[in-house]
C-alpha cells in the first residue's frame, strides 16, 4: 500500500489497515488518530511528527522507523518491534508498550509518563531525558539502556511478577515493497 492510498482511506473515514505493508512509507506530519496498524510492516517508515494518539500498532514492525515528535499518547503498542527507531521527543504518555522491543532505540527525550513498558527489551536503548514518571517496568530491566538524567519518579520498577517467562515476538518480521 501507498502512504497516499492510505491517507486518502484514512481521510474516507477508514481506520482498520491491520496487516498493510508501508514499508519506507513517508507519513510524516500526518493525522492518524485511532488507527488500527496492527501487524502492519512499517519499517524505515517516517512518522516524525505524526499524531497517532489512540492508535493500535500492536505486533506492529517499526524496525528503523522514524517518530521524532510523534504523540503516540495512549496507544495500543503491544509487542511491537521498534529496533532501532528514532523516537526523540516522541510523546507516550499512557501508551501500553508491554512486550516491546526496543533494543538500540533512541528515545532521548521521550514522555512515557504513565506508560506500560512491562516485560519490555530496552538493550542499548537511548532513554537520557526521558520522563519515565509513574511508568510500569515490572520485568524490564532498566540497566542495560542510557538512563542518564531520566525521570524515574513514580516509576513501578518491582520485579513483581512477569508476565511472560520468555519473549516471544510476534510483530512482522519481514520488509516488502
């Protein structure tokens, strides 16, 4: 699918593209509030900007993505994969990323401000700056990313119990054209 076929069904009042391909899709500044994008492959796709408040990317391929300055604020990011995306000054306040993973991505900056990361993987993650104020990490190990000078006020960090023993990813893991 084409970032412009997307945006003109969006525009239609279409909200369900579960599965869609976009990959190097370019939807920066676009408006996708609600969206449903689940198991949707959007890898090296450029969001910067974008206002996906509300939307499901569960299971989602993010790998290499650009959301610089997105509000992904409440979405439903459940086991996605967003290795290696660019989310500086992205905003998660409440999005739900329990069983993400996001190794090696750059979320200097970032508000997570009540956000789910449950059983997330954050190896090599950038989140210096980061608010992490009243965030849920039961499971997440936070010494493995860049936490320097983020906010940890609040923050659930109890290992409490998981809630998966071994992470099994289940996002897309394949890029078409």
């Amino acid at each position: 699918m084409k970032a412009q076929e997307l945006l003109k069904s969006y525009k239609e009042g279409k909200l369900d593209f579960t599965g869609s391909s976009l990959h190097s899709a370019n939807l920066n500044n676009a408006n996708l509030t609600r969206i449903n994008l689940k198991r949707a492959d959007l890898t090296h796709t450029d969001l910067s900007n974008a206002d996906l408040s509300g939307a499901c990317l569960q299971q989602a391929n993010l790998t290499n993505a650009e959301l610089n300055n997105t509000s992904l604020v409440g979405a439903n990011l459940t086991e996605i994969n967003l290795i290696g995306a660019e989310l500086v000054g992205a905003d998660l306040r409440g999005a739900d990323l329990s069983g993400a993973d996001l190794r090696c991505a750059n979320l200097h900056k970032a508000n997570l401000c009540g956000a789910n990361l449950t059983d997330v993987d954050i190896s090599g993650a950038d989140l210096s700056l980061a608010d992490l104020t009243d965030a849920k990490l039961a499971g997440t190990d936070i010494t493995v990313a860049d936490t320097e000078n983020a906010i940890l006020e609040k923050a659930s960090l109890t290992k409490g119990e998981r809630t998966h023993f071994s992470t099994s990813h289940h996002w897309v893991s394949w890029a078409g054209s």
